[in-house]
C-alpha cells in the first residue's frame, strides 16, 4: 500500500523546497447543465437530517467533466510533436474519410515526474 502527500503553498522562500511546480489549471463548470446541477445535493431526510444525496448519474457527469478538463489541458501541456500527430490523425479523418483509428495523445510525455 502506497501513499502520497502534497503540500501547496504560496511562499516564495518555499519554492526550492519544492518538488514540483503548479503551471497550468483548468476549471470546467458544468452546473448550466440541469442533470449535473442536480447530481448532488443538500436535502433533509424524512427525520429532519440534513444530508447529501448523490444521483445515478453523478459518475457519468464527472466523466464528461474530466475529459472536458483533459480536452482543454492537452493544446497546453502536450508537446508540440503529439500535437502535430494529433491533428493531422484528425484532418485525415474529417477531410479525406480514411479509416484510421483516432490517436490518442501520450500524456506520460507531457509531464515530467
């Protein structure tokens, strides 16, 4: 069993302490969408208990959210050649109907651990 701990902070004198470097955040804000506003919500119970209540299609919407998130973070953290193959896969597809299957991205090259 492993285990990982991080810790932010927002102290210059930190920074050569620090592991690794925040450069980009995304936010994705679904809550326009009725099925997302309403997958999770504050509610009493039939006792009076104030709870939270979690619809079935909590996960599907997180997805959607997660891969909103990586659709917008990818132009941003991806290397230029990942790019370049990724959208000539898709001009390929969309202009001359060749029957390639999409590419998807390496993401283990974006990042440096």
């Amino acid at each position: 069993v492993g285990g990982a701990a991080v810790l932010l902070t927002n102290k210059w004198k930190e920074k050569r302490r620090a592991k690794y470097r925040l450069v980009h955040t995304v936010r994705t804000h679904k809550g326009a969408d009725d099925n997302a506003f309403h997958c999770v919500y504050q509610e009493q119970d039939e006792n009076g208990k104030t709870g939270v209540a979690l619809s079935k299609e909590l996960m599907a919407i997180a997805g959607d959210a997660l891969k909103t998130n990586i659709t917008t973070l990818g132009p941003l953290v991806l290397p230029f050649s990942e790019q370049l193959f990724f959208f000539v896969v898709l001009f390929a597809r969309k202009f001359f109907n060749a029957n390639v299957k999409p590419y998807i991205p390496d993401f283990k090259l974006a990042f440096e651990h």
